[in-house]
C-alpha cells in the first residue's frame, strides 16, 4: 500500500491519484485526529523525522520566516471545499492536499513569495513533499500563519458595498487590491518571462467556454445568456494579440481568496482555477488574466449585494452593476500605477481585459453548474447586466432578479 505514515494517523495515496487522509483507527482524518499537529510540527522542524512513507522518500520544503514549534490543539476550517485545513496551535494552519500534483503549483509560488519577502500573502512556513518513484513529486501538505479575526471577501466586500448603496463610503479597497495584485505579479515576473499564448489560441479557449455555457445554462439564465451570445462572441473574438509577458499567476484571483483583517488584505491560495487540468493550471498566462478574473469578482459582489438587499428594480440595479464598472477602472488605475512604479509599465496590457472578462464571467456559470448550482445567480446577474441583448428578438426578456433570502 502507498502511503505516509505518522505518529497520529496516515495518508493513503490511491491509484486514481487522490490522497486520503485517515486518522490512526483508519477513520477519516479531521480537526483533533492528531494528523495535522504531526505535519506542523515536521514543516517547521525542517525535517520529517517521525514521518515514513512507502515506497520513496519525504522531503521538507523550509522558508526562512521563524516559527517556534506549535501547539498540538486542532481545530476544524469549514470553507475549504477542495482540500482538508485544520488549524493547529490556534496561529497556524494546514492543508491537507486531497489530489496527487494538487498543490504543487501553490507551494512552489508560496515559497518564491516568502523567500521575496512579500507581505500580501500570510506567513509561510513549508510544505511536506513525497518524491514518489513512479509520480514524482507531490506536495502532501502547505503550512502557513493564522491571520487572526479575518474574513474573506464574499463577506467584507458585499459589506462594504451593501454599506455603500444604502448611504455610506463608498469602498477604497478596488484600488489597494490592484495595488496588491501588481505585487504579487512583479515578484512572480523576477523568476522570468515567457512568450504570452498567441490570440488565436486565447481566443479559441474562450469561444469554447462560451459553447459550454450556453450547452449546459437553460430556464431563465439560458435565456438571457442566449439573447447575449452575439455580444459575448464579438467581445471574445476581439481579444487582441498581446506583447505583455506572461508568468506564473495566481490564476484563481477573486474576492473570496483575498483575506482582510484592521484594514490590512492578504491574498491565499495559488492552486490555480479549480476547472482546468494540473498540466493548463502551470501554463504560465499574461496579467490580464489575473486582473480579468479579479474584475469579473466584482461584478460577482453586485450580484450578492443585490441578494442581500433584494434589490430588483432596474435602477438599484444599474446602481450596482455601475460600482462595480467604477471599481474595475479603480483597480486598474491602480494596478498600472504600480506596476510603472516597478519598473514594468507594460506588465498589464489593458486591450485584453474585456474578453478575459467576458470568458471568467461564462466559466462562474460552468462553475456553478458543475458545482455549486446556488452560485448561479451571481454569474447570470452579471453578465445580464454586462452585456447587451440582442434587439432583434421579438421576445420580451425574463428580468433578472436575485433569488429570495433563506429564511432562518
């Protein structure tokens, strides 16, 4: 049997790939097993003494932020849906890795950021890798602070903007997380430059994205995206060749994985997006695709607000949407002021942004089909009031509106 083995439990590592964590009587592994407090304590350590697996070898991946050794308390974290986290010690957090070559990506870019001395991401401490002799290597668990009293940003910003609509400041945050992202980005650019994907190639993966929404959102959504596919293929078509380098990206950037806490804002989670391959996720990609996917999250916000709100009428509508049009060029603006100011003026080429946009918006309606069906509204608000509809039909449109509140 392949597997790691620690004082406290094992991961079973199974011929489709995926990793199973287990607890020491063979359970499944949760918060106060003891299996997460082992692999905390191995990272920071530096070494995996106490760990075995079989067959290959273990290896401790150390960046250089101090740690003393942590507590061994456990405590679970509900809202990873991909992966197994646990707290350990109450100031640090592991990620118990469920796919073989899951968190490859993410560790390596983890560590590039913490050697750089980057603050936008939270502290990192390592990884635990097993070097494989028929897989390779494949990162078992990633090991970083706890940024106490902090919430993601399906939560501050719908707060934020929801406080906005009905009367208050208006949100100062678009700007500091282009500020943020730029970052990120030029530490990311230092390890070097490929040529970006030729036009073509960007836009035939979009075109497919928008065949696949349309092939699987039907009722009123389908509708509406229907009456929008002529827009939405002429946006896509337009998307220009491009000079700006590409890199490796964040490639999953939204608001829900960009962390806030006393005004300050840490970006998580570099596994890349959920819905492509291991293999397409470590294509290095241009800027504009981080800051399309980011943008596109906005418009996402809209959508929640207006479910928060229950807004319907077209006017508190339009409001909405029209922030989250004023956000994205604050987020820009920003972006590329830093990016000037690091020396890479051209890092973002701006002409991509609409169809890159226009594609992540379609890939929230894959998403929440294949995923989570509840998150479809977001997605379907969005791009109805992004994107004109066709005028020649002589159909009256079903009007957009957010599903009602759950009762509790």
């Amino acid at each position: 049997m392949h597997e790691l083995r620690t004082p406290h439990g094992r991961i079973r590592l199974e011929t489709d790939g995926v990793l199973t964590p287990l607890g020491s009587g063979g359970e499944p592994a949760a918060a106060g097993s003891g299996l997460a407090a082992d692999l905390v304590a191995a990272v920071l350590s530096g070494a995996p003494d106490g760990l075995a697996c079989s067959p290959g070898e273990l290896r401790i991946v150390r960046t250089p932020l101090p740690a003393a050794a942590a507590a061994t308390d456990e405590s679970a974290v509900a809202v990873d849906m991909t992966n197994l986290s646990v707290v350990v010690g109450g100031d640090k957090i592991v990620k118990l890795v469920r796919s073989w070559g899951g968190a490859n990506r993410s560790a390596r870019l983890l560590t590039r950021l913490a050697e750089a001395g980057v603050e936008a991401v939270p502290g990192y401490f390592g990884s635990l890798d097993w070097h494989h002799p028929t897989r390779g290597q494949g990162t078992l668990a990633l090991v970083s602070a706890v940024v106490p009293d902090a919430a993601d940003g399906w939560s501050w910003a719908v707060d934020d903007v929801v406080s906005w609509f009905q009367g208050g400041e208006a949100p100062r945050w678009p700007a500091e997380l282009g500020r943020l992202t730029a970052e990120v980005h030029t530490v990311l650019l230092e390890v070097g430059a490929a040529a970006p994907p030729a036009a073509a190639q960007v836009r035939k993966r979009a075109s497919d994205v928008l065949d696949r929404a349309l092939s699987v959102t039907d009722g009123d959504p389908g509708l509406r995206l229907t009456r929008r596919a002529s827009a939405l293929k002429d946006i896509l078509d337009a998307i220009p060749e491009t000079a700006a380098p590409a890199f490796d990206l964040h490639g999953d950037l939204h608001v829900g994985q960009i962390l806030r806490a006393g005004g300050n804002y840490w970006l998580l989670d570099f596994d890349g997006d959920p819905q492509l391959s291991a293999a397409e996720r470590d294509l290095p990609d241009t800027a504009a695709r981080d800051v399309a996917h980011l943008a596109a999250s906005f418009d996402m916000v809209a959508s929640v607000a207006a479910k928060r709100i229950q807004a319907s009428e077209p006017q508190a509508l339009r409001r909405l949407y029209g922030w989250s049009r004023d956000a994205t060029g604050e987020m820009v603006a920003s972006y590329r002021e830093a990016a000037r100011e690091a020396g890479v003026p051209d890092l973002l080429d701006e002409a991509m942004l609409p169809g890159l946009i226009a594609e992540q918006l379609l890939r929230e309606l894959i998403y929440a089909h294949r995923f989570l069906p509840r998150w479809g509204y977001a997605a379907d608000g969005a791009i109805t009031h992004r994107f004109p509809p066709d005028q020649t039909s002589q159909h009256k449109e079903p009007a957009w509106t957010p599903p009602a509140l759950q009762r509790t």
